[in-house]
C-alpha cells in the first residue's frame, strides 16, 4: 500500500491474485508449488476447483474491501475525514493464462519455436483481432511486436497502444500468456448511459472502476484464449510427418471425379495463399473470399473475375483438407491437420525458399 500525505490523500494498493488463491488452497488443504508469483503443479484432482476459486476473485467487493486496508493507513478517515469514502479504480490490470509443463526440458525446446512463430509471424492486424479489435481508418493507436532477451529467459510483448499481451517462461517450467489492460476506454462494456436525455443500457467504453473488473476478466480471457489457438498453428518439429505432409500435399486430389492440383512449398504464388489464409485474425472470425481477396490482391477494385479467382482458390484447399466450411455461412476455417500441415510448408519455405529462387533465376 502506498499513501498519499496530502489532500486528496490517494492510496495505491496493489493486489496480488496469485497470493490470494494460495491462501484460499491453504485454507482447502490442496497441494500445490509456488515459485514466486506462478504455481509449478497443483493437485490434477483439484484443478478445476481451483479455477473456480480464481475466477470469483474478479467478483469480490473491492470497493468495500480497499476501503476497509485503506482506513488502517489513513487515521483521518475516522477523524477529519469521517463519512468520506474513495472513488477505487483499476490502474493497470494483469491477467494471465499459465500453462504448467512436467518439466524445463519439455518446454525449453517448443518455446525457442514459439518465440520465433510469435515474433515473425503475427501482424498489427493479428494482434488487434487478438484483443477484440479490428484494423480501420479510425484507429489512432500503435500496434508494435516487441522482442527482449532477459537474464530468466525470452519475452515477447504485442502492444495496441497502452494494453498488451505477453508470452514469456516461468522458471523453464510454466509457460505464461498475459493481457495487460492499463487504456480499458479501448474496450466495450454494457453499462446504462445517458443517450438523447434517457437511461438506457448500451455498449460503452470501459472505464476504470473496480465494478468493471469482471469486464477486464472477460476481455482479457478472450485475448488469451485467442492467442493460444493462434499459437497451436506451430507444433514441434518432430511431432508432424514433414516428408509424408509435403509429399501428400504436393500431389493432386480428386473429389467427384474433379481434380484439384497440389501445392508446392516453394512456389511464391502458393506461398502467399497460405499466408493470406494462415492469419491469426481468422482464428476467431473465420475466413471468406473478401478478407483473402484483400490481402492477396490489396490494390484491385471490387471484380467479379478477383472474387471467382479466390473462390477457385479456396476450393483448391478444401479437397486437400485444409480448411473446412463454416455451416451455415459463407465463411471458412483452418482444419486442425489443416494448421499443421500449413504451418510446415511456411517452415519449408523459410528455410529452403531462397536457396530455390536464386538457383531458379541461375
């Protein structure tokens, strides 16, 4: 806690959730390792209980508790001040999704891979998309990708002006997906607001107060829930049959007596559909012929002769099983053989990609 000594006699406190729910795991007799601020293993019999116990964290009364640790530090509050309470607002809030590994020697090598993935391959678009946003003419912000080498280990950090999301190690063991919300303004709450001189309830930025911290739960969740399946495009390298996937995809498919041709990994043109389709935007929205359309052709009109090229396109990787149809609509998805089979091909090109072009051009 920390005290301001004059007027207005602000307090900061910080709080830490991780503290909390030790305590609550102490108080149920539930075995669990904690390293400073992450847990290393918590009884499996007991891990959805212990989710249960982090999530009302987000629901306690904070206004009444911060007032109660705020009148310990403040003797005026009794005195001079007495009957007067705090306006509590949320400075900057940290939500974090760990993933507890066996061991460091699990996770050390798929994490070399996913600093890598995460740092090359996500754009300002897929980072937006992460956070709930969309990349358009009235956005005013920065979106930067960010990479650091510490002395515990890699951290890479996305930053949509004030708010980011973090991917870094804990001890070589747990591997932490973080949102850090310090402008919530950028996010949308339902709230009842003034609008043509009524109270009605309508989608309005989020503001500050501890009452919106359910709000900043259910924003930053969503985030890491998206990152994560943006993330679970790359697989380690010896978990996939590269030679058998490249060698199937490279061959042609026939479905209903109609063949489709293959792909080559090397090929440029193939290489910028699997980058147009392999996004992480269309993690959580799908994809359809317009948002392939806008990236494969950015400068092309609206033309009927773009739409049906991409729609050719589009039906050429769905009989190799690399993307699926959306029910009911006319949007499209990545499979899941689909994402790896993909994320291997890009990983081929990479590496082999310039090697093909400069002995072609000889």
């Amino acid at each position: 806690m920390r005290l301001q000594t004059y007027f207005p006699m602000t307090v900061q406190i910080c709080v830490n959730g991780h503290e909390i729910l030790a305590r609550k795991m102490d108080e149920h007799k539930i075995e669990y390792i904690q390293i400073e601020n992450a847990f290393h293993h918590i009884d499996p019999a007991q891990l959805k209980r212990v989710q249960r116990f982090a999530d009302r964290i987000a629901k306690m009364d904070w206004s009444k508790i911060l007032e109660k640790y705020a009148r310990l530090v403040n003797p005026l509050l009794g005195d001079l001040l007495k009957g007067m309470t705090h306006y509590w607002v949320a400075d900057q809030v940290e939500y974090a999704t760990d993933l507890m590994f066996d061991s460091p020697a699990t996770l050390h090598p798929l994490y070399k891979q996913l600093v890598n993935y995460a740092t090359l391959r996500f754009s300002a678009e897929d980072v937006l998309t992460f956070l709930g946003r969309k990349l358009t003419g009235n956005f005013q912000g920065e979106v930067l990708n960010d990479y650091k080498k510490r002395q515990l280990g890699a951290r890479v950090k996305h930053r949509m002006t004030n708010n980011w999301i973090k991917m870094y190690d804990k001890r070589g063991s747990v591997l932490r997906i973080e949102t850090v919300i310090n402008q919530p303004g950028e996010f949308k709450v339902r709230r009842e607001v003034t609008r043509k001189g009524k109270r009605v309830m309508a989608w309005a930025p989020m503001r500050k107060g501890v009452g919106n911290l359910w709000r900043y739960v259910e924003v930053s969740r969503r985030a890491n829930d998206r990152y994560l399946e943006a993330l679970s495009a790359l697989v380690p390298e010896d978990s996939v049959d590269v030679a058998g996937s490249l060698d199937k995809l490279g061959s042609s498919v026939k479905v209903n007596g109609r063949s489709y041709r293959g792909f080559n990994p090397l090929s440029k043109e193939d290489r910028e559909l699997f980058l147009a389709v392999f996004r992480g935007e269309h993690c959580w929205n799908g994809l359809t012929n317009r948002s392939v359309r806008a990236v494969l052709y950015p400068d092309s009109l609206p033309d009927r002769r773009v739409s049906n090229r991409v729609s050719r396109l589009l039906k050429r990787l769905h009989p190799h099983g690399l993307i699926a149809k959306v029910p009911r609509s006319r949007r499209w998805r990545c499979s899941k053989a689909g994402t790896r089979l993909i994320a291997s091909m890009l990983g081929v090109h990479e590496q082999y990609g310039s090697l093909y072009n400069k002995t072609k051009t000889i």
